[in-house]
C-alpha cells in the first residue's frame, strides 16, 4: 500500500489540533478560544441571509471583506489577502515563496503547525531555539526563505518588542510572516512592518479576538506583490460566501472585540496574580493564555488532575523547552474561578 503514498507524507506525522469535546460540563481552557459572544451583527447577518444566494458560488477575491480590513489597517485593498483561517495563509506562504531547495524557519517553541506545513510541502526546517527566558537571538548568518515570527509568541504567551522586530525584518533575506492570531490582547503590534517593507507579511485571525473560530477566517496584510502571489495559487473559492459575510460585519464592529477583549485582559491578570501567589511561574502573557509552571509536581501530573476535575488545558509534551509548562486559555470569570477552585485542591491533595 505504502508504494502509493509520497515518501515524505509516509514519514511525516500529522498536526493534532487541541481536542474538542462537546461535553457541556468540562471547562474548555485548551484552544485559545473566546468565552464571549461575538458582534451581536452576526446574529443580525445570518437571520437576514437570502438563501437563494447560496446556490451562487461566492466572490473569489473577497472584495467587500477586503475592503473593511484594509479600511481597518489603513492600507489599498491590493494588499490584502484572505483566507480559510490564519492556518490556510500559512500553507500558502510557504507555497508561494519557498523553492524546492529552501526553507523554513520558526521559534521553538512556537506555533506547533508550522514544521507540519513545512513537511507537507517537502522543505527544510530550520528552528531557532530559543533561550531559557523564552527570547530570541538569530544565530550567526542564519538565513531562510520564508520565516514565520510569531508575535506575541504562543504557546510562551510573550511579546516579542518592535524594536527587536524591526531590525531583524530589514536584514533578513527572505519574507517575514509575522503571524499576530493574538494581537489584539497585546500591547503593541508590528502591522505598520507590513506597510513600509516588502518582505514583511502580518497574518491575523479572526478566531481569536473576534471570538469567530468556528467561521475559518484568517488574512495577511503587506506588499503587493507577496499578496498577488498568493492570489495566483489559492483556491478559486476558499472563503465562503458566509464567512465573508459574517467576518464582514464582525470587523465592523470593533467595539464589542475590544470589549472582550478588555474582559479576557481583566481576567487574565487577576488568574496571573492568584497563580504568582500560589507558587507557580506565570510569564508575562500578552494573549489570551497562561502559560505556567507549576511547582512541586510535574506539569504533566498536574494536567491529567486538571482533567479529572473537568477542566482541559494543553500540555505540548515531553520536549525540553515545553515539558514544565502548560497552556492555559482565559476563559470566562466563572471558569476560571472553577479552573483555580480546581488548581487549590491539587495543591493542597484533596481529590
Ligand atoms: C490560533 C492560531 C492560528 C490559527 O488561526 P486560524 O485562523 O484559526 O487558522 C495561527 N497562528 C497562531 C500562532 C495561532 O495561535
């Protein structure tokens, strides 16, 4: 059977993405979804869809969704490329702009996706480790034909300054994908790096902030020509007709992100202090995720207690630069209070 498969296919493993069971009792803290509702416009969208439309194929270039996040980003439209999540954006890039002979390169830890996209494709991988505090030195004549630069960096949950970014874009020889899933929740961002240099891409997604991960939609923002490139090898139709809709009107209303977004900040730091107290190292999260280290038992005994008290957050395993630590996602107020309730029992041995 094996004959029948590509050589580089059969050896590689594919991505697990974070379970998602439907079980309306267990605390979901481990796939860096939002707890809150999305734009109440979306609601309004869908009841007012004509379904006749769905018979149609939908617009293949997106243009009034492009239109709204180029409005949002202050740049053309040409500079603008929309896709089936962050993750198909990804795939892409690596498509457009890595040659047979060339490569990837990546943090590790970072995004987990990224070697799997690499091995799909048939590229080399070149990670960059990083060092203990979980920051960035580019080692001596690195060089690479795509970079993915994660920022602020998951599953570390730490924001990588513009002033590091900056110079690092300029002098690298290929294209920069500065993939921000998690901007919104941070300080600071790097989208004005895709506008003035032509080999910087800035990826978002709306499954974050937007609290939209069920409507796969992704895009990335920069110089023209990178983004023709992807328009040239994309699928006719990779964003459906209601997505664009729905992502539409959700981009529109960047008041009630914000204020989600202002809720998940709130209770992040709240969770953050009350972890610190109880004896665990907390970095300083820029996301909408925690990721700790507990002390006094190991984090992967700590995640399967968790789990038995109903409560899944992601533990990336046994690898050196992860093995401590889990990633935990800022749910609502409750759930998190029910994920601390939990954390104490541990603590203090009770079952
Ligand atoms: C969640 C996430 C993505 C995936 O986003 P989708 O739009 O849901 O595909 C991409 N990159 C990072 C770093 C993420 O955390």
């Amino acid at each position: 059977m094996n004959h029948l498969i590509r050589k580089s296919v059969q050896a590689m493993a594919g991505y697990v993405p974070g379970e998602q069971p439907r079980d309306a009792k267990l605390v979901k803290l481990n796939t860096n979804e939002n707890p809150y509702l999305p734009s109440a416009d979306v609601q309004d969208i869908l009841s007012m869809i004509d379904i006749a439309v769905l018979a149609r194929y939908p617009d293949p270039v997106c243009l009034e969704l492009r239109k709204v996040i180029a409005e949002l980003h202050g740049c053309e439209v040409e500079q603008v490329f929309v896709g089936n999540g962050s993750d198909e954006v990804l795939a892409l890039c690596i498509r457009a702009f890595v040659e047979r002979q060339g490569s990837v390169g990546y943090f590790d830890p970072s995004y987990s996706l990224y070697p799997i996209l690499a091995d799909i494709e048939d590229v080399e991988k070149k990670p960059v480790a990083l060092d203990a505090a979980f920051g960035w030195q580019m080692p001596a004549d690195y060089a690479a034909s795509l970079f993915f630069l994660t920022n602020p960096n998951a599953p570390t949950s730490l924001q990588y300054s513009k002033a590091n970014v900056e110079p690092f874009v300029k002098e690298f020889g290929g294209v920069v994908l500065i993939d921000e899933a998690y901007a919104d929740f941070a300080q600071e961002n790097c989208m004005d790096l895709a506008l003035v240099n032509e080999n910087v891409l800035v990826a978002r997604t709306l499954s974050k902030s937007y609290s939209l991960a069920g409507i796969r939609l992704g895009y990335c923002v920069g110089n023209t020509e990178l983004i023709g490139a992807l328009y040239k090898i994309k699928d006719s139709y990779n964003v459906n007709y209601l997505t664009q809709e729905v992502a539409r009107v959700a981009i529109l209303d960047q008041n009630t992100m914000k204020a989600n977004v202002q809720a998940i900040i709130e209770t992040r730091k709240l969770v953050s202090e009350k972890l610190t107290d109880l004896g665990f190292a907390v970095t300083n999260s820029e996301t909408n995720f925690l990721w700790i280290k507990p002390q006094g038992i190991s984090a992967k005994a700590f995640v399967k207690e968790l789990g038995k008290k109903n409560i899944i957050v992601r533990y990336f395993g046994d690898d050196e630069h992860t093995k401590d630590y889990l990633r935990v996602t800022i749910g609502t107020a409750p759930e998190m209070f029910a994920f601390l309730d939990a954390v104490e029992g541990i603590l203090n041995g009770s079952e």
